[in-house]
C-alpha cells in the first residue's frame, strides 16, 4: 500500500509532496513508508512556447500501469518545442512519479485518479497545494492560476475513500494572501516543516524553477522578510505562518471553490477553460498564450549581465523593502535564457556567497 499524493499545481507542488511525505516520517522517527506522486505536467516556464499542461501525447518514453496511468521516468523526455522538468524530477525523487492528462477535462482526471488508487493500493488520496489558491473563490486580486487547481478538486471528488486537502505555506505562491488563506483553512495544522524536513530535497532548487516551493524551503530554514518573485516583481512576505502545512476535508476545499464544483462534469480542456473564464474571468493558459506570443517578438538574452547591472538590481530592490528574491526573478529582470539564468545564478554564488541565502538571494549581504 502506498501513500497517494496529488500535486494540485504541478512540478513545484509535486516537489512539496515529496518533503511533506518525508516530513510525517521525520516526525514518526520511522522509515519512510512506500509513497506515489501524482502530478500535472505543468512547469509555467519562464519562457515557454507550448503553452498550458501537458499530456501523454507530448512525451516518449512514458511507462504504462493500467489502461490510463503513464509513468514518468528519467527516460521521459518532452517532445520538442515543449520543455519539462519532471524527468530530471523523476529521477531526484526517489518515489514513482505519475502523469496527469487533462485532455479529458475533470472526468478525464477522475477516472486516471481512480486507476491511480488502485495501482497504488491507495486507501485516501491528498491533494498538496504551496501558497493556497486550490481555495479561491476566483475574485480574489492576486490570483493568476485558478485552473490547475480546482480541476485537481473537481477530478477528486466522489473518488470513493477520503480525500485530504494539504495547504502549505500559506500565501507564498504570491496569489491569495497569508490572510486569506488563513481564513479558509481552519485551525487543523498539519505540522510546522523545520530545515531538517526540507534538507533531503532542497537541493532539487539549484535548478528547478518553483518559486512557491522555494519560498517554503526558505521559511522552513529559518528566512523571514520580504521575497519578490517574478510576475513583475511581486512582494511575498515569509512569516513564522510561513512554514505551516493545513489539513481540510475535500469537501470543505469544493465548498470554497465554487469554479471546481462547475468543473466537475467538464470532459476537455477547452470546456474546463471557459467554465474557469466564467467564474474568474480568466484563465492561465490564456496568460501563457500571450506571453509565448511576446518571446516570439523579443528573444530572451544569451548573455549574463555584468556584476554592475546587478549590483544595480540589488540596490533598487532592497531600496523597495525587499529582502530577498528568487533566482527566476532575476532571470525574468534581466530577460534571461534558462541556460543564461543558470550561468549567472553560478556566478553569484560562487563570487558573492555571502548574498545567497538558499535557495534564495539577498538583495544586501548576509552581516557578518
């Protein structure tokens, strides 16, 4: 039997699966019992020209359980222009890692997490969540990606066995507030993560572009103060809430989602979408679309910036108020290739380390 987790937003909340799942045997002083992650092939690239989710068809060399569940592996590999994270995240894990298609809309899900349940000998499923918009009503202010999530909440219902909704790090996805989220979840906490619940996989961050998922491994370490994450640089506070995991019932998370209660009899993306533009009168994809659209007019950069260009940001940012910021917001600043962001992000550390506070980097150094 094994412990069945959903990543309710993709790459990043399959990498928070993972901790929460080592965090519970951390705290049971027990050897960590057989785990599955179930997980959207949805990465938000910084520039990505294939917009919103992927499904089976993008990729080769997927496994197969069971008539709908494809496996990812190392061997996986997305089919050009498409990039993915997740087969470099397969093999880091440790623990299988499974494709969610959504071409089928919310009974699509249903009927692959069903089959999941069975190859897993999965007796309750839990669905992750880093930031908390799985609990939007779709008007709040901030948020940005209403889809992934409450599709994740339509697909669970009615699976036949309890469903667990784990919000961690309320607030850090940068969409609903730390108050917001804190309103909604209750007061069952599930745990509190420490550096020691984190450490296994931090260092999966050193290339992996989740923001949210840094932002909790950066609170879990002991950072507080003020992160700006890209989006145009948006300012997320890490706070001593910032490092909690919230438990609810799915049934309370639906209550809440009123766009996840309409996706449920959705049968394609495309009627996922429009139920999404209806309740929150947007969609993420639609966000991708035009931001893929603008790549094609302005090649990112090849080219790292010069330490002076950088020392610039840095001044201008901690002039703000703000403390830190994610490695992909600065790569988005300087309008950065990945392999260019990479570089440079190699060059701070090793030249400035007394700036880099992993996984994120301060915008003044580290006092001494």
């Amino acid at each position: 039997m094994s412990r069945l987790l959903i990543a309710a937003g993709g790459g990043g909340d399959a990498l928070a699966a993972a901790i929460i799942h080592v965090a519970a045997a951390i705290r049971r002083m027990s050897r960590t019992e057989p785990a599955a992650i179930a997980t959207w092939a949805w990465d938000r690239l910084a520039v990505d020209p294939r917009p919103g989710p992927r499904g089976v068809a993008d990729f080769t060399g997927l496994g197969r359980v069971g008539e709908q569940v494809a496996v990812i592996t190392e061997n996986t590999r997305p089919l050009p222009p498409a990039g993915s994270t997740l087969p470099r995240l397969a093999a880091e894990l440790g623990m299988p890692l499974f494709l969610l298609d959504p071409a089928g809309g919310a009974t699509g899900l249903h009927a692959q997490i069903r089959e999941l349940v069975t190859v897993t000998e999965s007796r309750s499923v839990e669905v992750v969540d880093v930031g908390g918009d799985v609990l939007a009503r779709g008007d709040e202010v901030g948020l940005r990606s209403p889809l992934a999530d409450a599709l994740i909440l339509a697909a669970c219902d009615e699976l036949g066995l309890p469903v667990t909704v784990l919000v961690a790090g309320p607030g850090l996805d940068g969409e609903l507030t730390e108050a917001e989220v804190l309103s909604r979840t209750g007061s069952d906490l599930a745990g509190k993560l420490t550096a020691a619940d984190v450490d296994r996989y931090a260092h999966i961050l050193d290339w992996h572009p989740s923001e949210a998922t840094a932002l909790l491994v950066a609170a879990a370490r002991g950072l507080r103060g003020t992160a700006e994450i890209r989006g145009g640089g948006l300012p997320v506070r890490l706070t001593d809430r910032s490092l909690d995991v919230y438990r609810l019932p799915l049934t309370r998370a639906l209550a809440l989602n009123p766009a996840a209660r309409a996706l449920r009899s959705t049968r394609s993306l495309d009627g996922a979408e429009a139920v999404i533009r209806r309740y929150c009168g947007f969609s993420e994809i639609d966000f991708e679309r035009q931001k893929a659209a603008g790549s094609r007019r302005r090649e990112p950069l090849r080219e790292v910036p010069d330490d002076e260009q950088v020392r610039a940001f840095e001044q201008q940012t901690a002039a703000r108020g703000i403390d830190y910021v994610t490695f992909r917001r600065v790569a988005e600043v300087f309008s950065l290739r990945h392999d260019a962001a990479a570089n440079l992000r190699s060059q701070l550390i090793a030249t400035r380390p007394n700036h880099y506070a992993p996984p994120l980097w301060r915008t003044r150094p580290k006092a001494s």
